[in-house]
C-alpha cells in the first residue's frame, strides 16, 4: 500500500508559491507591508477611533473628577480648634483632596498624550516610534493607542530613568 503524504509536508519540486493576498504579482509587499507598518490606510482609521474614544472617556472622567471637586471644596474644612478628631479631620480632608488634584493631573496628561496622538494621525506621522523611528508594533497600539516608543525603545528609556524613592 502506498503512503500517502499531506499536502503541506509535500517538498516543493519546483513549485513556486502562489502569493499571498495583498501581495505584488511578483511575490513581494513592498509599499503594501510598509505603509501598514507606519499604521497605513484601514490600521490607521482603526487608532483613530480607539483615540476618538479615548479622549471621550477622559474628558468624561475629568468632568466627574471636576463636579466631585466642586463639591468637595464648598464643603467646610473642619475647625481644629484643639480637638485631637478635628485635626485628624483636617489631614484626612486634605489628603483627600491633594490625592484627587494628582488623579487629576494624572488624567490631563494622559488627555494631551491622546491629543499629540490625533496630531501624528493627522499628520500622517502615528504609529512611528519618537526614539527609533520605525514603526511601533500594532499590539502595542492596540493596547496603548497613544504611545509615542515603540518596546525596545520605551524600555531603554525606563532602564535609564533615575528610581524615585
């Protein structure tokens, strides 16, 4: 009895490979698989969105943050007129609040960052990394769609800044 072979671990014998969808007549990518790196055509109308609805839920969030501030500051700041529960009042009140102002700032900075990434969009510059200049992974884009680095590069970065402590 014969033995039978699959297909795909059949050797080639002179066969030359039918190309790919999205492929040249001639075999290659080319200008295709660059421009799709550098987050071309579908790709980059997909970030755009992911931005789009970034920046909405950030504005959406600093608006809450801004009306839970509001209220927060009309409210009065217990007197510590000696009483031991006032004056923990008093810190417990402040930490609250200087604990809100750094979220805030926090989320205004990630606001601008969603930004900086709509100007790249516009610009036809998105989804090439700031340090390297090659192409920032899609996955990586997918995950953080306003990233400036592409891995290597943002880990070196983090290799080299100073640790707070």
């Amino acid at each position: 009895m014969p033995v039978r072979r699959s297909r795909k671990s059949a050797p080639s014998r002179g066969r030359t490979p039918r190309p790919r969808t999205g492929a040249s007549p001639n075999g290659s990518r080319g200008r295709a698989r660059s421009a799709s790196r550098r987050g071309g055509g579908a790709r980059v109308g997909e970030f755009a969105r992911l931005l789009m609805d970034e920046r909405k839920r950030l504005q959406e969030e600093l608006s809450e943050m801004e009306e839970h501030q509001v209220k927060t500051e009309e409210k009065p700041i217990a007197d510590a007129a000696g009483y031991e529960d006032d004056l923990v009042d008093v810190a417990t009140e402040t930490f609250e609040r200087e604990k809100e102002l750094a979220l805030e700032s926090s989320v205004q900075g990630m606001l601008k960052m969603v930004e900086e990434a709509l100007q790249k969009v516009r610009a036809g510059t998105y989804g090439i990394c700031e340090g390297c200049a090659k192409p920032i992974g899609g996955k990586r884009l997918r995950a953080i769609p306003y990233a400036r680095l592409c891995i290597k590069c943002k880990e070196r970065e983090e290799r080299h800044r100073p640790v707070a402590r």
